[in-house]
C-alpha cells in the first residue's frame, strides 16, 4: 500500500510535533486548575526563555542554556506571581485576564525595544545536527532530542503531581482549596511553585524551538493560542488529557496537511469545536466543583 | 484561596479567542506637530510576520525625513513625518483615512501586505492623496486593482519571478525540471503562484505541486516530508515574512538538499535564519552590498543611526521619502493631482542603483535594476550581514528596464477616472 505511506509519515511526524505544545500547554493548565488565573502571558515566558537561549549559549554553551534559562524564567515567574498574579485569584476572572493580556503585551514590546523586531540568528550546535531515517521515513535528529527532554520533563512533573506530598496538596488544592485551608495548609507558596514551574516549563520549550523557529519578539503569541486549544481539547484538570490532545492535534495537522494544507491550522480549531459539542469538558476533563 | 463563582471553564475557551486578538490590536500614531510643515504619513505593518520588515521601513522613513530637514527641508518648509500601523487591511484602510482628514497629510507612502495595500488604495483615490506602495508586491495592485493615485517603488510579482527566473534557467532548473511551491495562503501569494506558474510553464518546467501555506503556520516538519516524498528539481517559495526564516531554519534541519529558490524575499529573514541555514537564490530590490556611492552613504546612514545594516524594505521606504521630496520641489506644489501628472511624464529618481528610474505611466510601476542573490557556503561567511553574493543588475546595462516588468497581456491596468 504505497500510497498509505504519506500519510502513515504525516501521521507518525504530527503525534511527534505534538510535543512542540505540550510544555506550553501543561503550564497553562496547571496555574489555570489551580489559581483560576487564564495566563495569556505564558507564551511571552516561552520568548524570553528563547531569547536568554540565544544570548546565554554564546557564552555557556546550548547545554548550559537549556538549564540556565528555565531557571532565570521560574524566577521572573516567582516575581510576577509574588507581586501580580497574586491579586488577583480572588477577584473577577476578567482582572486576570487583562492583567496576563497587558504582560503579554509588555515583554513582547520590550524584546522589541532590545532585540529588535527582525528574526535574530540562532542555529542547532553542530553536534546536535543531523537526520535519522525510519524506511522511508526521515526525522530530524534535533527533534528526537527535544522529543525526549519533553517526555523526561512530562515524567518528572507526573511524579511531581502523584508521588509527592508536594503534589497531594496541588491537586488538593485544585479541587477543594476551601477543605485544604480548613487544614491549615496555605495554598499561597503551592501557587508560587506551581507558577515558577508552568513558566520554567514554557521557557524550556522556548529553548528547545529556539533553534529551529524564527526568534522574534511575537514569537510567543505564535503558539500560545494553539497551547490552549490543546488545554481545551484535553480538559481541564487532567494532565494526561493535555498530554493525548497535544499528539491529537499534532496528528490532526499533519492529516490535513496531507489532505488539505490551506486548512493545516484551521483543521485544530475544528478539532476543537467537535471536542467541545461533544465532550464540553474536553476528552478525558474532570469535574471541578469550583469551576463548574 | 476561595474563587469567584462567576469563573467557570468557559472564560478558558473565551480566553483562547483573547490570546488570538494578541496579534491584532495596533498601536497608536506618533506625530510631532509643528505649524506650517509638509506632512507625510507612512504607514506599515508592526506587529505579526510582517512586523520585522515594518520596522525597518519606519527607521529607513525617519532617516529620510531627517536628512531632508537637515538639508533645509523641501521648498523651505519643514518635512513632518506621521507615523502609524496597520496590523491588518481594516485598520488600514481606517487609519489611512484619519492620516487624511484629520492630519491633512500630503502623501502616504508604505506598507507591506497586499491585503492592506488594496484597502488603503481605495482611500487615497477616493481622497486624491498620493499613495506611494513600498512594500506589497501583488501583480493585481498593478493590474485589475489599480488607482491612479497609487505608485509603487516596490517591485510587482512579476519582476521578481523574472529577475531570479534568469538565475533558474542559468543553473539549469527550468526547462524539463520539477519544481515544487509552498504559496503563503493570502492575496499576495496566491498572486504570485499565478505570476510563477505562468513564468515557469513558459520556460518549459513542469510543476510538481503546490500547498497552500496558512500565515500563522510555524511548523513546516509536515510539508518537508511531502516535499521529500515529491523529490522535485527545485523547492520554490511564495512566501513571505517570518514564515521564510521558520522554512529555512527547518528545511536545514530536515536535511534536504533540492535547490531552494524564492519569488520574493527579504534579507533580514535570512539573516535571521542563522550560519548554516540561509541556502538558494533569491530576488530582491536592492541589498546592502550594492557598490555605488547613493548605496554606500545610505548604508552607512542607517547604522549609524540605528546601528544595525538597512535591508531592502529599509531602501523603499527612504528612497520614496526622498521621490516625494523631489517631487514636490520639482513641481512646487503639494497637490497630489500635479504630483501623479508629475510620475507619470517620466521624471526620473535616484534609487542608489547604476541606473535612475521611472514610474511605469501605464501602470505606476517603478522601473528600475533587480538583483538575484545566492547564499554563500557556510565556510564562505565571513560576518552575519554579508551571506550571499549578488547577480549583476536585472536588466542588463544594454536592456531596457521594462524587460522584466509584467507585459500589457500578463497584467493589464485601466486606470478609472
């Protein structure tokens, strides 16, 4: 069946490329489940994770970038969730919204005035270069690499979330912050964490597309949308949920770009709707009391 | 930490429309009053895939205008340069309109997009205010949709399909060959499909296929593999902005190796790719690398007021600063009607370039010296600027500069009264 194999190849390519959200989307959902904050500023964490890639790797290498970044972003987070974020979990969900909206808007500006608006050069070290082949089927060697960092940072989060006494009071906390108040627990140093580490997470992707995608200031803006639609489709509370519609909608792209390539990007919105007429909580979404 | 009952997951999905509108919302125009001036508007586009070439039109403007007001101003009268965006062909076409009525400019120069360019066309002819296009390249802006108060310093479709066409067939990549297209999917590049499809079928190669490219796509791993599984002769780009640094850092990436050639580039998208990325020849307007004395001065201008090397979209602009100038002195008046009867009786104008140049009388298209750049060797690349090496001007010295312009059957314009 030589004709399956396109589309076999687009199929195998998406369920990769879906990765390419998923650090962005699992943040998003994880300060949206438990501080109920939409965060529209998480890509612009995503670009400045990018660009303190391209202008700390010339002076400790891309390995040392892609640890160093993340950490510089957690702390940006740590300050912004100290000082911003904080006022507003208990106010109108509209607050948040144009708080993160105007951040947004400010880093995007503000890489504009540093860097410029044009695209700045940045390349994958030389040993990092490379194609694997399958059959028939090429990939990038660059992006298997990325490919594991992601899973590896998805693993350690699940272990984070499940296996900790860390991760008991978050997921306590996301469905019943009243009940883990009552004993005595302050969710207030649960939300920095969980900022700094949906933020740092954001970064390390921005690290890891850095060399393969223009780095320019709306660079973030570029993918935060697609980031929620996975946050969507997968629903809301279920970290797994978010995991299955990143590779979904990866899939998704890559069968209408075998099909119908105008609609490569249209063809997740539609996914969205469908998921939404169906399923309105998202796929594998949990019922929250708070939210509902 | 108790939350408002009014949050529900819906504000999440509502909040998925609110990160869209990110990329729209524009800015606010700068001006700088002053009694008695010359006004000029120049309006682009500064956000979104385009905004990194908008950038350079609006320094590349300022620097006009500084330099003519050094130089005593045009007729004694201080130029005021009104800045504004145009994130999209609606507030476009709104903000041209205020640039107008309420600022009574005396032209509009810039722009990028096509789409934005349409509108603002209807604008300035309903106004009778001169409009000169510095940056959209749609054959149709030339042809079915064409105002006569609308000229264009920027290159039609078919200029640049002609003048990197002759690079093609010299390499052996036309006649009887593959070739593959990835068309941005807006009017520009549908444009262009059209203008390279005919170019290529006349020269005898055969089109292998073509997909159409949405604007806000960043991944290009799926259409690398059907390009790979096409095994064209050569990759040709309709495309534009941002989206041709993305296409060049990933087909690096990927490994392929079929020559890659553009129908409309920017430099800054390749100098924004990275050592080892930017490959294939490309046409453009102008580059940094030109050896004549206007190019010399205009570079050296540019970076040391803003520190960084000008790219062709930075030359449109300054130069049709500088046209208007003229013109206005030329014909000592600021009235858009004798400036068009102006342009269009042939005045020539200095464009940095070995020849002068003229706006076409038929279509307002400026004729004037193309150039096809190759990317050099990685080995070869001495600093981050100069990553290519220039064809000689297109057309040649003993060629009228009308050779590679769109021919009355390829593109006809019927200017309405």
């Amino acid at each position: 069946m030589p004709d399956l194999i396109p589309l076999l190849s687009q199929i195998l390519n998406g369920l990769l490329a879906g990765s390419y959200y998923l650090m962005i989307a699992l943040g998003l959902s994880m300060i949206f489940s438990l501080g109920g904050i939409v965060n529209l500023a998480h890509g612009a964490f995503y670009a400045i994770g990018a660009y303190l890639a391209v202008t700390l790797a010339e002076r400790i290498g891309f390995g040392g970038a892609l640890v160093a970044s993340p950490l510089i972003v957690a702390l940006i987070g740590m300050v912004v969730e100290r000082f911003l974020l904080r006022r507003f979990y208990n106010a109108d969900p509209i607050l948040g919204l144009l708080l993160t909206f105007g951040l947004a808007m400010v880093t995007e500006q503000t890489l504009r005035i540093l860097y410029g608006a044009a695209p700045i050069p940045f390349s994958i070290p030389q040993e990092l270069r490379g194609q694997v082949f399958l059959g028939d089927f090429v990939y990038s060697r660059y992006r298997l690499i990325t490919l594991g960092i992601t899973a590896l940072a998805v693993l350690g989060l699940w272990i984070l979330l499940t296996k900790t006494a860390f991760g008991k009071v978050v997921r306590a906390g996301v469905q019943n912050p009243d009940m883990v108040g009552a004993l005595g627990i302050s969710l207030k140093p649960y939300m920095t964490a969980v900022v700094m580490i949906g933020v740092g997470l954001a970064a390390l992707a921005g690290v890891l597309i850095a060399p393969i995608a223009g780095v320019h200031p709306a660079m973030g803006q570029e993918i935060i949308t697609f980031a929620f639609v996975v946050v969507v489709i997968g629903g809301l509370g279920s970290f797994w949920g978010v995991v299955a519609a990143a590779a979904i909608v990866g899939m998704t792209r890559g069968v209408a770009a075998h099909f119908y390539p105008a609609a490569t990007e249209a063809s997740v919105y539609l996914l969205m709707v469908l998921v939404l007429l169906t399923r309105p909580r998202g796929l594998f979404g949990e019922r929250i009391q708070k939210f509902e | 930490m108790p939350l408002d009952k009014s949050l529900s997951r819906r504000t999440l999905i509502k909040a998925s429309a609110g990160a869209a509108a990110l990329g729209t919302l524009g800015a606010p125009a700068i001006s700088y009053a002053q009694a008695d001036a010359i006004k000029i508007g120049h309006i682009t586009p500064r956000t979104g895939f385009l905004g990194p070439l908008g950038e350079f039109a609006a320094q590349a403007a300022q620097l006009a205008a500084e330099e003519i007001n050094a130089a005593g101003g045009i007729m004694g009268r201080r130029l005021e340069l009104i800045l504004d965006d145009s994130p999209n062909p609606q507030q476009a076409s709104a903000k041209a309109e205020r640039l107008v009525q309420r600022d009574k400019i005396v032209a509009l120069l810039g722009e990028i997009s096509s789409a934005s360019a349409l509108a603002i066309a209807q604008v300035v002819q309903r106004e009778k205010v001169l409009f000169i296009n510095t940056g959209a390249n749609s054959d149709a802006l030339r042809g079915s949709d064409c105002q006569r108060f609308m000229f264009h310093i920027e290159a039609q479709n078919s200029m640049y399909v002609k003048a990197v066409g002759r690079s093609l067939i010299r390499d052996g990549l036309v006649s009887g060959k593959k070739w593959y297209s990835l068309t941005a999917d807006y009017a520009f590049g549908h444009d262009l499909l059209n203008v390279a499809k005919r170019y290529m079928a006349a020269n005898g190669g055969n089109h292998a296929g073509d997909d159409l490219i949405p604007t806000d796509l960043a991944d290009f791993s799926p259409f690398l593999l059907k390009i790979r599984q096409a095994r064209p002769d050569v990759v040709c780009l309709n495309l534009a902005g941002t989206q041709i640094t993305n296409f060049l850092k990933q087909y690096a990436e990927f490994g392929l190796t079929f020559p890659v050639a553009g129908f409309g580039f920017d430099t800054a998208l390749a100098w924004g790719a990275g050592r080892g990325n930017f490959g294939g020849t490309w046409p453009v307007v102008w580059h940094h690398l030109i050896d004549t004395p206007g190019s010399k001065a205009f570079v050296a201008g540019f970076q040391k007021k803003w520190n960084r090397m000008p790219e062709n979209q930075a030359w449109g602009d300054y130069c049709s600063m500088k046209i208007v100038a003229q013109a206005i002195a030329e014909t000592k008046s600021t009235d858009g009607m004798k400036i068009v009867e102006h342009f269009e009786k042939g005045a020539k104008f200095d464009l940095l370039k070995t020849r002068e140049g003229y706006f076409r009388a038929k279509d307002h298209q400026m004729m004037m010296e193309m150039y096809a750049i190759t990317a050099l060797p990685a080995a070869q690349i001495k600093n981050q600027y100069d990553i290519f090496t220039s064809s000689p001007p297109v057309p040649a010295a003993n060629e009228s500069l009308e050779v590679i312009a769109a021919t009355d059957d390829e593109n006809k314009c019927t200017f309405r009264a």
